[in-house]
C-alpha cells in the first residue's frame, strides 16, 4: 500500500512563526546528518540489534497470533496484564479502532487496590481470558496483579482450567514468567530480544489482544511497513518522518523542549499516551553515546482537541514561547452529525446552520493552528485520512522512526531506560 | 472540621536537592510577598471582585441543589453537557468519589462526532436528565452538543417532555443559554458572576452532578472550608497552600517551569486533569497586572503513580532538570488485596510475600521521590489520609489558592483568558 499520512510542517518555519522557527538553512544544514542518521537506524535493523522494522514482515508471527486467537476464541472478554510498553499501543490502537468482537480490559498499569478491585468486581473470571505480559516476569505491577487474579481464578475454576485461560507474553528463553508458564503449562508468545517494550506496539505483546478483540492485524502490519518503506526509500530531506525529527531537534535546540501532541480525535486520546512514553522514555537521557553526560530530552505532553482549548491553549498562545504543538487531524470520521436548525436559536450560533460536527472540529483544528503560528508558536500537523487499522499501523511506524531519528540527532541511546533502576531496588528496599 | 491534608516539602529544598531546590533565605525572603499576596486575595475575596471562597458558606445553594436534586429523582443517568471549566471538576471529582446513586455521562467537551455518536449510543434519553453547563451559552462545543441532542431528545419524546428533563446552569440573568432555558421553561442553576469557571468545582456547576449522583455535597463544602479556613488564620509562611505557591514560584524563577502533578491512585487520575487547567489557564499569560508583556507560565503535566515509572521517570530522573514533581499520596485506600503466596513461585518477587497492595504502592511512590531528590530533582508530596467527600474539598481548594496566590505572586490576573479569543474568532471565520 501506499502511505497516506501527511505532515504539514509550514507553521514550523520562520516564514511563517519567525527565529523560533526552522530556517531554510537550518534544515540544509541538517541533511548530512539526517542521512547518518537513517543510515544508523537502517544498520541497527539490518544487524539484528534493533528488530522493530522487520517484525513488520514477520509472517510466523501473525500466523501465531491467528492460530491462538482461534484456539481461545472461547472467552468474550481478554484481560490484558501489563504496564508501559506492554499495555500502552494495545490501549491506545483498541481505543481508535473499536474491535467489537472481545472486549479487552487492562489491568497491571497500577499497583491500586481500588482500581484492582473495581475491575475484578466486573469481570467473571471464569470467563476471561487472561494475557499477562512481561519481558523479564520481574516487572513488579503486572506480575503482582497477575498473580493476584491468577490466585483468585483458581480457586474459582481450579489450576487446570486457569492454566488453560492463560496466555503469558514474555522472553522466548529465560525470566520469571518464563519459567513459570513452562511449569504451569501456560500457552506463550515471545516478546523478541532485540525490540525493547516501548517499541513492540506490532509484534505479539500490542497485537494479540487487538487481534483477539478484532482488530484487523494485516491491516496494522501494512500500514506500518509502507511507512517504514517509505522511509526507507527516499532521501530522508523528503521524508515527512525524517522532517518531523529534525524539526523537533531543531526545535530543542532553540530550546522549544515541550512538546505537545495533541489529537484532534478523542478516539486518539490514549494514542498520545502511547508517544508520551516513546518520546520521555526513548530520549530523555544522562549521557550520550560517548559517555558524555548530557541530560538531555524533550518533555513530552499528551493533549486533545479539541478539549484543551479550554483548558491549555491559554497558556500555549500567550505562556512563554517554549513549547512546540503537532496535532493530529483525521480527515473522515466514522460518524457525523449534522447540528439541527434549532442552532438558530441561539442567535450567537446560527452560524452554524446547515454544518456538522466534522466541519466544526475542522475549523476549530485550523483556527487553532493559524492563531498559535500567528503568535509565533511552532506548530504542525499530522493528516490521517480517517482511523482505520492501516492508518493508525502508519501512525505507530511514523513516531517510531521519529523517535529513532531524534535518538541519532541527539547521539543518545533511545532503546534503555537506566535511569528507572534506583526506584525499583529502592521500592523492594522499602518492602 | 480540622484540615486532614499535609505537605511534604523537604525535597524541594536545597538542602536535599542542591541549588535547584529552595534555599531557607529564598523563603525567608519571600515573606513580605506572601504576606501581600495574601491580602490581595482576600480583598478580592470580600470586595466580591472574586467569588470562589465564600461560595463555600452559600446554605442556600446546598438547599437549591439538594431541592432539584430531588425534583428530578426520576432519572438513572445524568448527561452533564459541558466544556473546561463546566465539567472537568465533576470529572475529577466523580472518578474520586464514585458515586453510585446515579450514573454520570459527561459530553460536550469536544466535537468529536464519533464520539457523540458512541455516548448516545449507549443511553437512553428519554431515561436521562440532561444537565447543560455554559456561563454564556455561547460556548461553541457543549451548545452544538446540547442542540444535538436536545433535537433527538424532543423527538422521541416531544418538546414538553424535553424541556422536563433539562437542568441548564449559567448565568444567572444574561446570555443565550438563560434566554433559551426562559423561554422554553427549563429549570435552572445559577453561575455565579464573579467566578470564572475553572474555580468552580464547588458552585452549582460542578456540585449539582455531584449531588445528583449522590456524592456528599456538604462534605465537599466542608472540607473546602477547612483548607480555606487555615489559610486564612495563620501566617502565609506556615500555611501548607502558601508554602507550596511560594516553593513552586521559586522553582519557576530559578527556570524549573514544567510542574508535574503525579498522583498516586487510579481514582485522582481525572483530578491531575481539573489541575492542568486551573493552573495553566490561570497562570499563562502574556502580561501582568501592569501591562508588561511578560510570557509568563509554568506548563502543568498530569502523570499518573505507579503507571508513570514505566514511562516518564526515565525522563524525570535523567532529563533535563527544568522540572518539579509533586506527587500525591493516599494514606488508606479503601480496598486492598494481599499478594498470594504464590510470589514465592517468582524468586525475584519473592521480597512481596506477605505484602498487599498498599504496601507496593506506598514504597514505590517513596522510592520514586527518593530516588528524584538523589538525582537533585526538587519534588514534593501532598498527602491525603484517604478520599472522601472532605479530603477532596480539601484538595480541590488546596489547589485553588495555590494557583491564586501563584498569580499574586507572579502579578498577573489569574482569572481571566484572553488568549483563546482569537482561536474563537477564527473558527466562525472558516466556518
């Protein structure tokens, strides 16, 4: 397939937002290192160091995937165990999608006895298939939840059945959860070495759960690799992926280092959620790849449109001038309504006579774009055509391959998180 | 009452994270400024210039909301129909409270025609009292929702029948909201004047839905009465509210201008939500009290604990270090579940046998501020003894007095939003 996102970056340009913007020259200047960078990124894949642009063509995987889906298509409702790069893309792709044929409910983001409770109190368990994802198994949220309603589920159903109602999601050789579901005869899908959480959004960790729901996993995979292809194929000056990086770098060196994505779709609420880990986590480092401690990393900020208008675009219009906005516009909507001529009721509102809800969430996208760049704030834009699994497979592969790019520019590692340790051992110090 | 709330400062001063944090001559240096942006606060507070602290004593609006509440008792759902300030404290607060009485569907706070579409798929109006929420009526998103739905309603059930089921709150005399509940002889509840929505969590706005759903609306008064109470007797220096203003004003001079909420509890994820926009709406603006243009604005961030450890701590601890933290910690839960013995079939789990829920969740918030103030990132901690109606209040006018006394001290005018006008304008413009 072809691609079909769009990025229109004009309001990142000085012509339009001035010296906060990128200058024809700031971006010539970047094209060798662009080119570097992608050239970094294409030999990690090939390498098999990084292996988040191949899982797209892994056909045993989605022929895995379909075959256990069949194989458990017993349950109505999957409970989805996991936390960071193991919930956030099958929260985020099941809220844009609406699979309507398994009803997915995550659990394991939180140590929260009430939220545990109040999602147990929903579910009967003896009818839910439970899809408990870790890489190492030590991750302590998820596997303390699970082994919770794993404890609850066989005194309910007995260890046989409960083993027959879990799927454990982890490394292919060794860790905990591993171990463990050899032991107790758990069905298993890998979580592949080389792709760390954050980017395993199309391997079997986000798309077994959409699968089972319904979500249409071709579909992802497709979209994913024509964005990857077309990365891959040009000059990354005409790449919209590659553009979107060095803008963003540009950007942070002008020391615009928040940035804000901010959907135009409440479907793509937790979409943001979902780049706000890529983007934190991936850059936000103490040393570069030389050992140089660097501190580095944009503060990334999941909003939406059009809501936070009235919540953020204050401080965003007329606050200081250190942050940068992407929206993201979806062409089509699924749905649309059509305001009544009763509008005309209301005299300061007949304006919208005869116009939908699509045509005013337009507008609103637009008149906020215009009054942000004529207050000289950076902004662009991200154009899907509408929300389908095909488009948002792009969407996923579009900000991976930013954040890979953004890693190259910055010259940090974008695929570790060392900085996360000292909290964990203290909090099993505190125990 | 007694107020139940504490602030934990010690790791926003210098002593624990160096020369990023609040020195005791910082503080000391402050008092005059405290002292006065106090004053300022009250005077407005009794000149009537700013209504939000004595609506905390308004028996007659407990009164009002309770004899609607059950006038219209007929209802299992309650559609409240607002944007910003009209629903987000309702939002907060009914995630917080979990009020069973009646069911709350919020709508109107985007133009999302999928969206809309999905929400009413699911209710039954003619079952469903609708509470519409503008202070003018002009506010584009909720009235193009409400005259969507209010056409669907009418007919199903005819216009007599409608207007029945419709509560519209706002202005108390004026505006096109008021015109219309007149004429077509809606019931009504009054936006106060001289208080701008985002400080209206405890009027009409957001108490009626509150109330309706069966929260303890006086409770809520209570609670809000305490914390003002306490800011209102004792020198600003020892007030818990004062002291986080002054600390946050500090950390914004010395360049630390992203502050992150991280509440840690499910039920106070919708409340970091409620705080976003108190604080960036009110604080964001282009110039001070004097004219100056100024840029001013610290950009609040809602993160949620534990969830976030997996996803933006890597950032927090290593990043750059232009950020605060203030996390905020339940004492007691009201549900808890104790790790089964099984975590000994994990060996690196092993440290949780005996351990619950509650237990993780307050080690891993003490881990995760410990380990930010080795790392030299100022951060902070309210704590509440647990959620009920009184902490809530409580917390919700913490917040209120924190962002006014920010806003003395920043010396602008932290009530109006002058910067979303243009956005206005230019959407009627394309449309």
């Amino acid at each position: 397939m072809k691609t079909t996102l769009r990025y229109d970056s004009a309001n990142m340009l000085s012509h339009r937002v001035g010296r906060f913007g990128a200058a024809p020259e700031d971006l010539r200047g970047l094209r060798n290192r662009l080119a570097r960078a992608k050239r970094a990124i294409v030999e990690r894949s090939e390498a098999g160091e990084q292996g988040w642009l191949s899982c797209l063509d892994d056909a045993a995987m989605v022929k895995r995937i379909r075959d256990l889906v069949k194989k458990k298509a017993a349950y109505r409702t999957c409970l989805v165990i996991g936390i960071g790069g193991s919930d956030l893309a099958a929260r985020a792709l099941s809220k844009a999608l609406k699979p309507g044929e398994k009803k997915l409910v995550f659990a394991g983001a939180n140590t929260d006895p009430d939220e545990l409770a109040g999602i147990l109190s929903e579910l009967d368990l003896r009818k839910t298939l439970i899809n408990v994802i870790s890489k190492s198994g030590d991750t302590v949220e998820p596997m303390a939840t699970f082994l919770i309603v794993r404890d609850r589920l066989e005194r309910r159903a007995g260890k046989r059945q409960a083993a027959n109602q879990i799927i454990a999601t982890t490394d292919r050789e060794s860790g905990s959860l591993r171990e463990l579901a050899e032991r107790e005869g758990y069905d298993t899908l890998p979580v592949p070495k080389n792709i760390g959480g954050r980017f395993s959004a199309l391997t079997d960790v986000g798309l077994f759960p959409l699968a089972y729901a319904g979500a249409d996993m071709r579909g992802l995979l497709a979209g994913g690799r024509a964005q990857r292809d077309a990365f891959l194929r040009g000059k990354p000056e005409k790449n919209p992926t590659a553009l979107y990086a060095a803008l963003q770098y540009l950007a942070y060196l002008k020391r615009r280092r928040i940035h804000v994505l901010m959907p135009y779709a409440e479907r793509l609420r937790e979409f943001a959620f979902w780049y706000r880990q890529l983007w934190a986590e991936s850059l936000g480092k103490k040393t570069d790849r030389r050992g140089n401690v660097v501190h580095v990393g944009p503060t990334p900020v999941a909003a939406l449109g059009v809501t936070d208008q009235h919540s953020q675009l204050q401080l965003y219009v007329e606050g200081p001038n250190d942050k940068i906005i992407t929206c993201i516009e979806v062409g089509t909507f699924d749905d649309d309504a059509a305001l009544p001529d009763s509008v005309s009721d209301i005299p300061s509102l007949a304006y919208l006579k005869g116009k939908t809800l699509q045509d005013l969430i337009h507008a609103e996208r637009k008149a906020t774009v215009t009054a942000l760049a004529r207050n000289k704030r950076p902004n662009g834009t991200v154009h899907l055509p509408n929300i389908t699994a095909e488009t948002m497979g792009e969407l996923i592969v579009f900000f991976e391959l930013a954040t890979a790019m953004m890693g190259e520019l910055l010259n940090i590692n974008a695929y570790h998180q060392p900085g996360v340790e000292e909290g964990k051992r203290l909090t099993k110090q505190y125990l």
